[in-house]
C-alpha cells in the first residue's frame, strides 16, 4: 500500500506514531477539559454562592442546586459538553477518544480518581500556561521583531541573533558569566556541604547553627545588595588606612575584586540553603556503617571518601544543577549592588578573534545584567528578547549535561 493512499489514521498505525499521537490528543484534552470544568464549577460556585447569601439576607430559603428539575438540567447540559468535545475526539482520534473517554467520563473509581486529579491540577497547570508558556511563545516571536517596548513590532527575521553572535560584548558577558558561574558552584557546594558536616554533628548548638546558617537566605537579593554596597563602599573602605587591600571599594576596583566581592555575597546568601540540602542527605546515611567503619579503623577522611560521599551522591546531583541555574540566572544582587561592575577593556583574546580595537565592558555584566541592559536601558526588547531566547538554550543543554554527568557518578561513586 502506498503512502499517499493511506488515510490519516492509517498513516498513523502505519508509521509507528499511535503512542505519540495518543499522548498529544491526551494532552489537548485535558487541557480543554480542565479549562472548561473550571470555568463550569467557578460560575456555579459563583451563582449558588450569591444566590445562598441573596436568600438569607432576604430570610428566605435557598433551593439553589437541591432542586431535582433544575439538577437533571444540569447534568444533561454537562454531558453534552462533554458529548461534543469528545465527538470532536472520535474524528481525529477514533481509537483514543474512547480510551480518553473510559478514563475521565466513566464510573470507575479509576475516572472518578483522574478527575480529582485534574481538578486539583487547574489552577497550578492553568497559571503555568498562562505564565510561562505563553509568554515564552509570544517571547519567540518578539524576537524575530524589532519591537522597542511602544508601537508596532515589525518582523526582521533571525537578523537579532545574527547581530548578537557577531557582537564581541555578548560573548564577553557570556565568558564573565561562565567565570562566575564554576566559582559560584565550587564555592558555594564547598561552603554548604562543609556546613552540613557540622551541623550534623553532635553538639548542643546544632539546631541554632542550621537557622543561623539558613537566614540569609530569607533576605532578598536586591535588599542583599544595597546592603553590601553599604558595606563595601563604606564599612571596608573606612578599613583601608589599616588594611591597604580595602584603601578602595571592591566593587569598584577592577574586575577581580569585584569578582571576589560578588562570589562572597552570594556564598554567604546561598549557602545556607544548599546545606539544608546535603543536611537531609547525611541524615539518610545509615549510622550502622559508620560505626562498623570506626571499629575497623577507617579514619574520618576514609569514612567521608568510601562511605558518605558515594551515599549522598544525588544530594550533589540535586545542589549543583540548583546552583547552576541560580548561578547563571543571576541578576538581582549584582545589579543593585555593582549595577554591572566596574568598567574595563575587552580582554586581549577577545579582541583578536574579532578584530576590533579595545573597547570598554563592564565587569560584571552577567547574561541576565545585559538583557535587561539591553530591553529595558536601551529599549531594545527584540534584541534583548533574542539573547533571552539564545540564554535559555545554552543554559539547557549545559544543565541536562550537567544532570547526566552527575547521574553517571552517582553509579560510578
């Protein structure tokens, strides 16, 4: 049989997609069906809901839904909804509309318990939608464009992503965010897992430790950071007649110091949360091991090498991709504490591979620092837009490669 003669269904069957197909319409459906069973038991909560304080304020009774006629209507107007969107189910998807309809519509404790489900789902997957994938689609699109925040937005094609990959500043940003990001990581999981070896300890003070560990945490990066400018510009400075290494603010005294500066606010934010992390995975290390381990003599760096580093590998799996992300999505305590670092020169290397005379950057201009640099200083939201887009696909594939290396440790280890 030839493929051109072949139906859609049996193109389908044909090509070996009906597990692919099936997972498609299963996702549209319920999409459509939690969008419309929402709406459905809002608008009735909504009418009963009036209608019950209507009829006690005015001292009568409120029938509302226990009427037998009007429920009957009710339920018929339900299930021709339903009737009709699962007609239009049958057409494209014979064979999957009735698996569909046997697990949301049936009688079955198994449809009764995938309506709950979906039920309790809306409002999480509808703001999901809403919030992200929406605006991540319309965001794809706006980077085709030149849109510039006000009027029309005129498409331009990939001219945006042609013009980002051949300016040396972006790659700059990038070189100064990786840079950034491996020292955040080590440092950061260093710091936290050192902690969590403390605090897990047998001390009285333990439990202090951990809340005292864990409350910068609850500071918010932009407070952090007016904090730390106060302190780095004024505390330490005051310092610089005893200490020459502070005679001038860290944040503003070239793109080391600057550097350092960061990596010691954001260690001292963020490190109490990661050690929250390896405290519930060295509390999971069975304490008969290390027990056995001590009458066997194995010294306390035996022990952490063959016993509690191979049992608390996913713990590492989990802090560093959380690092990872935070670390090259980070924006709020730099911006409002450098606003971008001190002003530098194009690096040496940088400049032979694209030809150009020295030209100056910012230090600390990390990715998330020059998009909104370059959306909202500069009013240019497609462009800006494009190295968001060109940000979330490099900053997938090193988290999924990150993710699977650590996964193939954890065996290892």
């Amino acid at each position: 049989m030839k493929e051109d003669k072949l139906n859609f269904g049996q193109l389908i069957l044909h090509k070996g997609l009906l597990p692919i197909y099936r997972i498609g319409v299963l996702i549209l459906v319920v999409i459509v069906y939690t969008i419309v069973q929402s709406i459905y038991h809002i608008a009735h909560f909504l009418r009963y809901g009036f209608g019950w304080i209507v009829a006690k304020i005015k001292g009568e009774y409120y029938v509302g839904g226990a009427d037998e006629s009007a429920l009957r209507n009710e339920i018929r107007k339900e299930e021709i909804t339903h009737g009709k969107l699962f007609r239009f189910c049958e057409k494209i998807a014979p064979k999957t509309s009735h698996w569909i309809n046997s697990i949301f519509t049936g009688r079955g404790d198994r449809a009764q318990n995938n309506r709950v489900f979906v039920f309790f789902l809306a409002p999480a997957l509808l703001s999901f939608v809403l919030m992200v994938i929406v605006p991540f689609f319309w965001g794809i699109y706006f980077s085709l464009t030149d849109f510039g925040g006000i009027g029309s937005a005129d498409y331009v094609g990939i001219d945006n992503y042609k013009g980002i990959l051949s300016t040396p500043r972006f790659y700059y940003s990038f070189y100064r965010t990786v840079i950034y990001s491996f020292l955040n990581i080590v440092i950061i999981n260093l710091v936290a897992f050192g902690l969590a070896l403390l605090v897990t300890q047998k001390t009285r003070i333990k439990n202090f430790a951990r809340a005292g560990f864990f409350l910068p945490n609850l500071i918010g990066g932009l407070v952090l950071g007016f904090i730390f400018q106060f302190i780095f510009s004024k505390v330490f400075v005051a310092l610089g007649p005893s200490i020459p290494y502070f005679q001038k603010s860290m944040i503003a005294d070239g793109a080391s110091k600057s550097m350092i500066a960061i990596l010691l606010v954001v260690t001292w934010q963020y490190s109490g949360y990661i050690m929250m992390i390896y405290v519930a995975a060295l509390q999971n290390v069975p304490k008969q091991l290390i027990e056995a381990s001590k009458i066997d003599g194995a010294s306390p760096l035996q022990r952490l090498r063959h016993i509690t580093l191979p049992l608390v590998a996913q713990a590492f799996t989990v802090a560093m991709f959380l690092t990872l992300v935070t670390s090259f999505k980070q924006f709020d305590t730099v911006f409002s504490m450098t606003g971008g670092g001190p002003t530098g020169t194009l690096p040496e290397f940088l400049q032979k591979i694209f030809n150009v005379n020295p030209i100056s950057v910012r230090s600390l201009d990390l990715m998330a620092v020059n998009i909104y640099n370059e959306a909202f200083a500069f009013k240019n939201f497609g462009l800006g837009q494009a190295k968001a887009i060109l940000f979330f696909a490099v900053l997938l594939v090193i988290s999924l490669f990150q993710v699977y290396y650590n996964k193939k440790r954890e065996v290892e280890l």
